[in-house]
C-alpha cells in the first residue's frame, strides 16, 4: 500500500453477474486532493471502475482500502463522505421533488434548516433549477436530470466526489457552471469523462484505459498531448 494515499485499489477487478469483465486487475492510489480523470473508449470499464473505489460495487479480487482500511468493513460512515453523480441519472433521483432532491443529504447530515435554506437557494439560482423546484425529476429532460443530479452532491460539499459524466448531455451553459463549480472544489475528485477539455480544466492526472479494460497509462496533463495514442486506443 502507498502511505499517503486516501483510496486504493489493489489488484482490484470485476465481472457483473452475466459474465461480462467490467475491468480487469488493476492498481490505482489516490491521494487526499487529487483530480483525477479517467478516459478510454466505451466499454472500458471506467464507471465499474468508480462504482468499485467508491464501495458501491464489491469487487471480485483485491481490496479496495480508504486511509489504508478496508472500504467495506466501515461502508456507513464511509458513504457520508462520498458522493456521486451516476452516468445515468435515473439511478440516483428518487425523490418526489426537485427540491427535496437538493434537500436530501443536507438533511441526513442533520443540517441546520436556515443553513440548509440558503444552500438550496444558492445551488437552485447556479444550477438554473428555480423553475423545476417542486417538478418531480422524472418528469424532467434529459439535461435537466443531469443538473440536479451535479447540484444535489456539490451541495454537500463531500471530501470525495466520483463524477462519471458530468457533462453529458447538458448545454453549454450548465456546462461552464458545472465546470466553475468544480474548480473551486479543494477535496479529492475522481472524474470519467470523453471530453478531453472538461479534464484539462479540472483534473491533474489521467489515467487512460483501453479495449481491453486495462489502465495503460497514468500520468499528468501532459498525457493529452499524446493524440497518436489517444486514438489508437479510440478516445479521439
Ligand atoms: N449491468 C451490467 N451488466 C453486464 N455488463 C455490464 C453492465 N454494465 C456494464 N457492463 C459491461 O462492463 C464493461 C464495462 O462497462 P462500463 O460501463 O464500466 O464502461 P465505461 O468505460 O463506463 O463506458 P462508457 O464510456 O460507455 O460509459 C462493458 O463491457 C459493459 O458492456
Ligand atoms: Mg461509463
């Protein structure tokens, strides 16, 4: 294990139940701060790989550990200090409304009700959700979905926040605001995303996966650079 490393993977892989590998014995440390980005080609693995680290998925061999513990033996007090935006937002909006929606982890983390008043209201003007406030999210657009899903974790400002695309499917302007959001964001960020733009603006390290669902290569910003590779393994 790295001594300084806030979450571990190691030797980790995972297959779902109809057999199919999500990805396939790997490694990875994340430092405490760490931005990190996670890019390959469709059906690489990257969101199995993050359901994994954040302890929502178990995984078949190796361990994943937080601050050197095991994940899944303190899972509970764990989960408080995760937070993640699902590809597919209809995994994550369960609730009747918008607002609640927003509303949600403020109050399982026994939040102070004016507090929890202003923080709705800030994140409702920046996330352009004052219209939508008393819709239920499944009656919402695609794009809008994603909004409140992006609001409703940073509202609780997380000491770990897993994004798996953050940004698809929504317009330019929520995407500058997602973005904005997100570089102001000091905890640790472990990010999947095809717009190599997003993680030049918000991460500091990439981690570049293959067909074959395997890490290939980790590395700084510079890593993008390298547009032979990239589209040898199918990202541009
Ligand atoms: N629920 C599931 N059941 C069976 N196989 C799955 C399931 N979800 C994903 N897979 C498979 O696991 C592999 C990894 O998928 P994953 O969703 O992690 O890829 P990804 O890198 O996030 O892709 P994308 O860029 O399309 O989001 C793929 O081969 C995929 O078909
Ligand atoms: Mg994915």
């Amino acid at each position: 294990m790295v001594d300084d490393a806030l979450i571990s993977g190691i030797d980790i892989s995972y297959t779902y139940p109809d057999g199919t590998k999500g990805f396939n014995r790997l490694t990875v440390h994340v430092k405490k701060g760490e931005k990190v980005a996670l890019i390959g080609p469709n059906g690489c693995g990257k969101s199995t790989l993050m359901m994994v680290l954040a302890g929502l998925l178990k995984p078949e061999t190796g361990r994943v550990l937080i601050e050197g513990r095991d994940m899944h033996s303190n899972i509970d007090s764990i989960r408080r200090r995760i937070g993640f935006v699902f590809q597919d937002p209809d995994v994550f909006l369960f609730n009747p409304s918008v607002e609640d929606e927003l509303r949600y982890s403020l109050v399982q983390l026994e939040m102070d009700v004016s507090e929890m008043d202003m923080l709705v209201n800030e994140f409702s003007k920046v996330f352009n959700l004052e219209n939508i406030l008393h819709k239920p999210p499944f009656r919402l657009s695609g794009g809008e979905k994603k909004r409140v899903e992006v609001a409703s974790v940073l509202i609780y400002n997380p000491d770990i926040i897993f994004l798996d695309e953050p940004t698809s499917n929504v317009d330019g302007k929520t995407r500058r605001k997602i973005i904005e959001t997100l570089e102001t964001y000091n905890g640790t960020l472990i990010l999947s995303t095809h717009e190599l733009e997003i993680a030049e603006k918000i991460a500091d390290r990439i981690i570049l996966m293959d067909q074959e669902k395997r890490m290939v290569l980790d590395g700084g910003l510079e890593t993008l650079e390298n547009r032979s590779f990239l589209e040898e393994i199918g990202v541009i």
